[in-house]
C-alpha cells in the first residue's frame, strides 16, 4: 500500500512518508454510534518496505538548530530498507525495534504514537564516517563531537521525542557522552599520575 494514502488517514505522521509498504496484520475492533473504532482496536501486524523516503525535518531541525551538530542533511531521506513489527492496544500504535537502512545512517526506532497525536519514541541513529564529511562543523567542535562515536568511527546519537505530532519534543540523550567524558578525564588522571610517578 502506499504509506502516505493509508497511514496517513489514521495519523499525521503517516503523511511524512512515501514508497510502497507490505503490511501482514490482523486486528479486531468495537463499532457503534458512540465507539471511535481507531480507539478501539487492538492487533498485531509487520511492515516491510524496501524503497521510498521520509521527512525528519520537524525532529532533527531542532538538534541541528541548537548548533551542536548538524543533522539537516537527514532530515529528509531515501531509504532502502524499512521493516518492523508493531502491535496497536489502547488507542495507541507501539513500534518494536524498527530498522531504517538508508546511504545516510541507519535508524532504530522504538516507542508509540497515539491517535490523540502524542509521542513516545526512542530512536538510534547510526552515520557513518563518510557521511559525516557532508555534515556542517565537526572539526570545529572535534573534542564534542568525539563523545558520541564509537571505536569504528560511526556517529552514535540517541534521541527521545515526545510532544505531538503537530509539536515534537526532541532531545539528545547525553548519557553515554557524559560517561565517555568522564571515562576520558580518568585516564587523563592517570597518565598524569604515571607522569608525575616516573620523576
């Protein structure tokens, strides 16, 4: 089905993508004058699809905005391979751990949204050293920047989004760059420590 025509009748986001996705899902839900059926489903399904494209722009532009890194080259993006699994219960659709591969950065995304339009999200985000070439400012906050890679070079960033559809919240968790950091300051102690010990 077409992402944008199906998932976006049901919910906002749904009309930030493109491409042809394969869903398998059964679900069972409550009719009648006073029922909203899309509160009253609950189900179970999987989605799949190996091309189209996002737009991030509404959660990645306030990160690239606070002018620690810049992510406006993710923001709208052509993917090659999207696929998840995903259960709908109290009016609320829960994503499990879904893999978003595309040429710029490979994402994993768990968390709900809500047909009342709230977020609940956690997302991980994997770029690749030869994309980061495109990315504004790096070498100049280098020491920063450092924080949040790991031994292969990868840029790591961990966002949690909340807020709605029509107003997210995003932020960086700065969890494991400040434990890095502080790991870090450590060995510096301590080479200093040997320094000193060897006069």
């Amino acid at each position: 089905v077409q992402a944008a025509a199906a998932l976006g009748a049901m919910h906002p986001l749904g009309r930030l993508l493109g491409g042809v996705f394969s869903f398998e899902a059964e679900a069972a839900f409550e009719s009648g004058e006073a029922v909203n059926p899309l509160l009253s489903i609950n189900g179970k399904g999987s989605a799949l699809s190996s091309s189209g494209s996002v737009d991030l722009s509404s959660f990645l532009s306030p990160i690239t905005g606070s002018g620690l890194i810049d992510l406006s080259h993710l923001e709208r993006i052509d993917f090659r391979d999207w696929r998840g699994n995903f259960v709908m219960r109290n009016g609320r659709f829960v994503t499990d751990n879904w893999t978003i591969k595309s040429n710029r950065g490979d994402w994993s995304i768990r968390g709900s949204f809500g047909v009342d339009g709230t977020l609940d999200y956690r997302a991980h985000l994997v770029v690749p050293p030869a994309v980061q070439q495109s990315m504004k400012d790096l070498s100049k906050y280098r020491d920063l920047v450092d924080l949040f890679r790991d031994k292969s070079g990868n840029l790591v960033l961990d966002l949690e989004i909340g807020g709605t559809s029509a107003s997210p919240k995003v932020s960086l968790d700065m969890s494991a760059a400040k434990a890095k950091a502080a790991e870090k300051a450590t060995d510096s102690l301590i080479d200093k420590a040997k320094d000193w010990l060897k006069k």
